[in-house]
C-alpha cells in the first residue's frame, strides 16, 4: 500500500510538472510582449525596433505611440497589402526587425489556444481567404477535441468585397484551403457583395456537424459615417462594438485572428470587453510572406490601444 502511494504521488507531481511546462511553452498574447515591466513605456525590444527606423528613445509611452503613429502607420487611406515598402529598410534591418518580430513579439507563430471551454468564440472579419482559414482553424480546434464553445461568432460588416482580393475563385474557395466542402454544396446567384455574405457563404458551403451550425451567428456591423459624412468601413473595434450591443451572456470568450495582427486584435478587444470577462486571443502563423510594413504597422495599431491621454 506504501508503495502505491508513493508510486501515485510521484506520478501526480510529474504530471503537475509536465502542465506546467506545456504553459510556459504555449505562446500568449498580452501587453507584456510589446511594454516594459511596469506598463509605462515601450520593451528594450520595440526599443531596438525605434532605432531600426531611426526612431529616438521615447520618454514615455505616449511619445511612443505618437512616434510610431507618425512612422509606422501605412500610409493614410491605403490597406496593408497597398502600403508599399514606405519605411525603406535595407536588406539588414529588415532582417534584424524580423527577428524581434518572430523571436520575442509571437507575430510569425502558431497561437494556440490554453482552455478547453469557451463560452464564445469570435472570429475577427477579414478578407474572405483570411476568414476562410481563421473558420479552418477553428473547424479543426473542435474536430480535435481541443477545445468546446457555446456559441461561435462571426464580427464582420457591410463593407463591400474588394474585386482585386476578393475574385470569384477566393469568395468560393476555389484554391487550396483546409475546409471540408459539403459534397452536395454549389453556388447559385450572385457573388458575395459584402464582408458579411462571404462569411455566411463560408459557413454554408462547409460540411459540418448540424450542431455545429447551429450556434453560429453573424454579427453585420454597418458601414460607418465619418465627420464629412463620407463612409468608411468597420474596423475591429465597429465590429466589438455592434456585438456588444447584443448584450452576450457570456465570461470567457476565445478570439481567432491571424499573426501578425493577434496582438493588435487582442488589445482592441482587452480594451472594449467588460473586465471580469477571460479572454484568449490566437491565431495561425502568416500564411504568406508578408512586407516587413505590414508587421510595423499592425505593431503600431497594437501599442495604440495603450495609450494613456485621450
């Protein structure tokens, strides 16, 4: 009897050691990646990343913020895959910023989910192949047994498809792409014409559980009005926001975005949820080689949500 004592206790310290090691190893995004210590300024790493863009050494992390912001920032009303190489970084430094990026800032990796049960699940709008593979991770997640949900989310809006991204073979996921197509699905009538038809459209031509279909909503943020007048489509926090509107009975909540923007992501969505909430934001690693301006302008939008003056 001593013996199987013994023998259980050693077994129950291993496993509490080998969980412990499975947390330190998984990856996760919170503000500590990108803030110093005490949450008042930028870490020595963004500071290396100020003197790759020639940047000086920020007082404060405001000053960061309103550095950045006039640096890092793709240029004023272009979208990333628009923005060009603006910072002219020789060969060197793009690989030095690089390596900041994908060795201490996680935006180049896998982001893995930490919980096994979530009440709801958001998975943050983007371009139709984007949401296609944020929805696929998920979709494996659950067949898995990774992980379990009440409710699953879409947070998208009403801002039009964009014909050069958004072409009739990326819409009916007529490309490579990890999502089980319903044998018996084909498309009929017009193409999506917005953020939000192409998410239902996803949704509807995957083979899935019907239980599965069952709890998956849509969240059709509007287009937004700016002070002229003129509108502008939803951004994350839009899409937040109209959420909450729905006043979610939820109190942990798992959101799916996709490096390198789960930082940015997970700092809007830290900043507008209520604060007795748990939240996990993960995501896949970049599926493309993206521009080195891509990584410092979603870092930028990301150190944004901290700023302390309004």
């Amino acid at each position: 009897m001593k013996n199987l004592f013994i023998f259980f206790s050693i077994a129950a310290v291993l496993f509490f050691v080998s969980q412990k090691k499975t947390e330190k190893r998984t990856p996760i995004i919170n503000k500590s990646l990108v803030l110093n210590k005490t949450h008042d300024n930028i870490s020595e790493e963004l500071e290396s990343l100020f003197k790759l863009t020639n940047l000086k050494k920020p007082s404060s992390l405001d000053e960061a913020i309103t550095l950045t912001q006039e640096k890092w920032i793709r240029p004023r009303g272009k979208e990333r895959w628009e923005s060009g190489h603006y910072l002219n970084l020789n060969s060197k430094k793009n690989g030095e910023a690089f390596k900041i990026f994908k060795n201490s800032l996680l935006m180049t990796h896998d982001i893995l989910p930490r919980e096994n049960h979530y009440d709801c699940v958001l998975i943050l709008g983007a371009l139709a192949e984007t949401m296609r593979s944020r929805f696929s991770y998920l979709v494996y997640l659950i067949k898995e047994g990774k992980i379990k949900t009440n409710r699953i989310v879409f947070l998208v809006g009403a801002r039009p498809t964009y014909p050069d991204k958004e072409d009739k073979n990326k819409l009916l996921g007529n490309y490579s792409h990890n999502l089980p197509i319903r044998k018996d699905w084909a498309h009929s009538g017009e193409l999506p014409k917005t953020e939000t038809e192409a998410a239902r459209l996803i949704v509807e031509q995957v083979d899935l559980d019907v239980r599965l279909k069952k709890i998956i909503d849509f969240v059709n943020t509007p287009m937004q009005q700016n002070k002229n007048g003129s509108l502008r489509r939803p951004v994350t926090a839009d899409t937040i926001n109209a959420w909450l509107q729905s006043k979610p009975q939820v109190k942990s909540v798992l959101s799916i975005s996709s490096n390198p923007y789960c930082g940015y992501q997970h700092a809007v969505l830290t900043k507008l949820l209520p604060k007795d909430w748990k939240l996990e934001t993960i995501g896949r690693a970049p599926g493309r080689e993206e521009s080195i301006e891509i990584y410092f302008d979603s870092l930028a939008r990301w150190l944004y949500q901290y700023r302390t003056s309004l």
